[in-house]
C-alpha cells in the first residue's frame, strides 16, 4: 500500500468512527429527551447497532473498492436502491439476535426490554435505510471528488511529458542544425586559412562543451546564452572576417534573466544567413537587450536587408523551432516577431 492509500484509509477510519459513534450518541440523546431511561440496556443496544452499521457500510466501501469503482454514478445508485434496504433488513435481523441473546444469556442487563413491535420494525428498518443512505451519499460524494481530481493530476501531468519530450525533440533538432552550420563553415575554411580552422574547431569545442552542460534544461540565463552567441560569432567571424561587424548592447541587470536555449543564437544565426551573408560587402549585426515593459524584457536582432537571394535558402526550422520552445516555456506571454523594412528587425518579448 502506498504512503497516499495509507493515509487515505486512515481518513476513512477515523470518519467511519465519527459518523457512527455520532449516531449512537444521537440515538441516546433523543431517548433521553423523550423520557426514556438511560439503562445499561439501551446504551449495549445502541452501540451494538452502530458497530453493525459501521460494519455493513465497511461491506459497502468493500463492494465499491472491489466492483464499482468504475461504474458510473447512475449505475452505483441503481444498485443501492435495492442493497440499501436488504441491509438495513440484515442489521434489523442481526439485531433482533443480539436483543434475543442478551435477554436469553443476560437476564438482568436486558431487565425492562420490551418485545418490539412489527410497526417498530418497520420504522427503525426506515431509519436504517436513510443512515445507510446517507452514509453512502457522503461516501460516493468524496470518492468521485478524489477520482475527477486524479483523474484531472493525471491528464496535467500527461500533458507535462508531452510538452518536455516535445521540447526534447526541439532542442535536438536545433542543436543538430546548429552543429551543422558551423562544422560547415569550418570544412571552408580548411582550405583557404588552416589556422583559421583550427582556432575556429578550438571556438567550437568550447562552444559545444557548454551547450552539453546545459543540455535537458528549459530555460538558460542570458548570460549563459550570450557566452554561446559570442562563441558562435567569433566562428562566423573567421569565415566572413570584414563583412561582419557587430554592435551587442545588453542591460546588465538583465543577464540573471531567463530564457530558453539557444534563442538568441538562433536569432543571430537567422540574421546572419539570410541577412548579412546575402550581401556582397556584409553589414552591420545589432543586438539589442533591455527592458521594455514592467513585465516583459526584449531582444531585438537587426540586420540589413538581402542584396540577393542566398545560395541556402533554409527550410525556417530555427525561428519556427524558437517560436515553438518559447511557447512551450512561457505561453502567450512570449512572442517572437519578424519585421522586414529597412532593416530585419527580429522581436523577441519574454516574461521577466
């Protein structure tokens, strides 16, 4: 039995006991303010007929546990419109035995007792049905609470796994695409300047060991993710040597500021391909970070305009990757927007 059943079947306990203790100590009250003598009688009599019905409702907890607890509750409910009072006939019998016994075996504990009439039958089986049924409805109440509940943690945390191995499969995607690139743009270098190369796959090496320290994590600091797109410029930086000129203005404060992997990369590396490597004499790559609302902080890439159609034309799967692990990580409260004017202006807002 688990921790979460353990406790569960402790709570029932103690409110199987307070229910029906309540209703023997009930029984007794009303007795007493109808005249009756409290005799040691009456209080066997009464506490007997609790530990009965305490004892058939525990068959009932039983029964549901074991058969219906798939059921509907229309269904449960037909059911115990005919178990109810058949029980409530078995605690009347089961009475009338014990009344019988303590008279026949304890003459002088059962002195008084008055032989019960069929009408008094009939009234106290009444009664049973409606304890009965009672007990029943408070029970099936508080179990259907608990299943919808369950049930509801269940579909939440389906839902959580769905989204983390979703995001997984996105992270290693642009974690591959990302590798791809730049292995490619060393292979060109190799050629043309050795030790170009060689300083690039040692950029590289860096680069990627600190992405793998960090691979399974949603979000990342800024300052983590700046270290990679530094990284990641001085690699393209060898490759494109005077036609690549960055201005980087970061808020300070904001370098504590989380956000998931790779985004920016991805951004500088969007501007870059289709951007500034378009271009016969490069351009100018800005980045920009600060604050733009009291809620939200802001990156903005920007990069001149393609003077023709790039050799690599892409198939979108950075900013469509980043849109999607910005919605996974933070809902509509991040958005991801890309403005073709005078410059590319890439937008990124995300929750503070």
């Amino acid at each position: 039995m688990s921790k979460n059943e353990d406790k569960a079947t402790q709570h029932y306990l103690i409110a199987q006991c307070a229910f029906w203790c309540s209703y023997g100590a009930l029984n007794l009250i009303f007795m007493s303010l109808w005249g009756a003598t409290l005799s040691p009688f009456l209080i066997i009599l009464f506490i007997a007929l609790s530990l009965i019905l305490g004892l058939i409702t525990h068959g009932f907890r039983h029964l549901y546990k074991t058969y219906a607890n798939n059921w509907t509750l229309l269904k449960v409910g037909f059911n115990l419109v005919w178990l109810i009072p058949l029980a409530a006939l078995l605690a009347q019998f089961i009475l009338f035995i014990f009344i019988s016994a303590l008279i026949t075996f304890f003459p002088a504990t059962a002195a008084g007792a008055q032989p019960t009439s069929t009408g008094s039958m009939i009234g106290f089986t009444i009664n049973y049905c409606i304890m009965l049924g009672l007990w029943c409805t408070i029970y099936l109440l508080r179990a259907e609470f608990h299943k919808r509940r369950n049930s509801e943690i269940a579909h939440w945390q389906l839902q959580a796994q769905l989204k983390e191995n979703e995001l997984q499969f996105l992270r290693s995607q642009i974690n591959s695409h990302f590798l791809f690139n730049a292995i490619n743009n060393l292979r060109s270098l190799v050629k043309e300047d050795a030790e170009q190369a060689r300083e690039g796959l040692a950029n590289l090496s860096i680069l990627l060991r600190g992405l793998l320290n960090n691979d399974g994590q949603q979000l990342v600091t800024l300052r983590e993710e700046m270290e990679w797109v530094r990284g990641y410029l001085s690699l393209e930086a060898l490759q494109f040597e005077n036609r690549l000129s960055t201005t980087i203005e970061v808020d300070e404060t904001l370098l504590a500021a989380k956000l998931p992997p790779l985004i920016l990369q991805t951004l500088v590396e969007n501007a870059i391909k289709h951007g500034i490597a378009a271009r016969r004499a490069g351009g100018q790559l800005t980045i920009t970070i600060k604050k733009s609302t009291p809620t939200h902080w802001q990156i903005k890439v920007m990069n001149p305009p393609p003077e023709f159609q790039p050799t690599h034309q892409g198939n979108q799967i950075g900013l469509r990757n980043a849109r999607e692990r910005l919605q996974i990580a933070f809902g509509e409260h991040a958005s991801l927007n890309l403005e073709i004017a005078q410059d590319v202006t890439a937008t990124v807002e995300i929750p503070l």
